[in-house]
C-alpha cells in the first residue's frame, strides 16, 4: 500500500493577487535546496487515521500555528515516488517569519553513531502563484493549478 500523506494549502489575496504559503523541510538533506523543494505542510496518516484531522495537526505542528476557516477538499495527487497526499485549502493568514516547528532526530553525519535534531520546517513563506510553482516540489504542483481554478483565477 503506497505512503499516504495529508495536508493543507493556505492561500490569501492581497491587493488581488493570490499568495500561497509554503514551507521548506528542514535537515542537513535539504538545506541547500530551494526551487522545486518547497511543500505544503503535510505529514503521513495510516489507515483509520482521519486525514482531515492529520492535515490540521501537522500544519500546527510545524508551523506552531491553527488553521481555521472554510476548508475545500482538492484532488488526490500522487508524487513521483508514489505517495499519495490529499489535501484541503484554506483562506488565511499567519506570520511565515515567526514559525516554530517540531523537530526529527536522525543519524549525522551519516555513519557517524551519532543523533541529531532538527527543525521539521526551517522556513516558512508566502509566494505568488508562479513563484510558488517555481518552488513547490513537482508532484504536488496540481493542488497550485486547482486552486487557481475553484478562485478564478489564471492558472
């Protein structure tokens, strides 16, 4: 059965431009990583997890803040590698400056015995729709495209 992740797509109009909010992994793997490794704040569910219920906790969990107001199902979408995410977007606003995430701990250097903790999310962002598709990893490009079109505008 194939990875299966949930998340949300924050976006916001400001002076009738559509912003999108996203954020970048944090870790020594993606640090110098930028155009095409951007996401929307998603984590991985199992099976009689509610995906709903994951997108909102894992968008507090690593942005530190709640999402509320009208959420709007989009399509499934299936990464390259094969995960499957699902995802609902929502209008809002928050201080992408001012995000606190939880941390991961893995072994670095690798092979070197020893663990370290990192931020989930190092940096957070909000982005016009052709920057965020610049920066956005590629298999979650469709949710930008569908959104754009529930808004109205140009995709």
């Amino acid at each position: 059965m194939p990875k299966t992740s949930a998340g949300l797509l924050m976006y916001r109009l400001r002076d009738h431009q559509l912003e999108l909010f996203l954020v970048h992994p944090g870790g020594p793997l993606w640090a110098k990583k930028d155009l095409g490794s951007w996401s929307i704040p998603k984590g991985e569910y199992t099976s009689g997890e509610d995906a709903f219920e994951v997108a909102r906790r894992e968008f507090q969990e690593e942005t530190g803040f709640q999402a509320e107001g009208e959420f709007r199902e989009l399509n499934l979408v299936k990464q390259p590698g094969g995960k499957q995410v699902r995802a609902w977007a929502v209008e809002g606003d928050c201080d992408a400056g001012a995000i606190t995430s939880n941390l991961f701990t893995m072994e670095w250097p690798p092979k070197s015995g020893r663990q370290a903790e990192f931020p989930e999310v190092d940096r957070a962002g909000w982005f016009g729709v052709e920057q965020a598709k610049e920066k956005i990893l590629q298999g979650q490009l469709p949710f930008i495209g569908e959104l754009c079109r529930l808004l109205g505008f140009e995709d």
